[in-house]
C-alpha cells in the first residue's frame, strides 16, 4: 500500500516549480525580442511595465493587446501605490515592490527564451 503523502507536498511542488521556473502561466505576456533580448528586462529594471509594454507591442505578428495592457495599468498602479504609500503605511509600497518584481521577471523570461 502507498503512504498518503502530507497535505503540503502539493504546494511545495508547486513552489519549487515556481522558483525554478518551470511554470508556464506567464507565456502569453512574455514576447522575447530577438534582436537585443536584454532590451525588455532593462526598460523594466528603470521603468516598472514599460518593457512588458514595449515588447508586446513588438511582437511578431502584430501586437499582443494582453501584454500591453497589463504593462500601462501596472505601470498607473505602481505610481499610484508609490505616491499613497506614506498613508498606507508602507503596505502599496509592497504591492510597488511585487509589481517591480513580476515585470524584471517576465523580462528575465523573455531574455531566456531568446537563448
């Protein structure tokens, strides 16, 4: 007989594919740039969404309108949880920080994908 396994092995599977990146659920807003891969993960690093924006809006075949979109409202909500964030006491400055991190992460997947 097989021994159940514990209620976290799931999740940690999970996770550890998600720090691995081996997910899949962010392709349809990761468009690599073969020309300068490195273009979309720069733009992000200086400029939260722009280089999603950018990229979508390069991408083969005419642009891609999800990843456009989601590059100019999570550009609006980064400013605008950076301004509120002394009234919030410092909680949108985390959600500034989470935005920050998922678009120099779709950067780094579209540079990857180039290779």
């Amino acid at each position: 007989p097989k021994t159940p396994k514990p209620p976290w092995y799931e999740r940690s599977k999970l996770i550890l594919k998600l720090i691995t990146f081996k997910l899949k659920q962010m392709d349809g807003f990761v468009h690599p740039y073969p020309k300068m891969p490195w273009l979309p993960l720069l733009i992000n690093l200086f400029f939260v969404g722009w280089g999603t924006t950018i990229s979508g809006l390069l991408k083969e075949g005419g642009p891609c309108w999800k990843a456009v979109g989601l590059g100019v409202v999570s550009t609006f909500l980064f400013v605008i949880c950076l301004e509120f964030g002394y009234f919030t006491l410092g909680i949108s400055w985390l959600v500034s920080l989470a935005l920050f991190i998922l678009h120099v992460y779709i950067g780094y997947l579209g540079m990857q994908k180039c290779k």
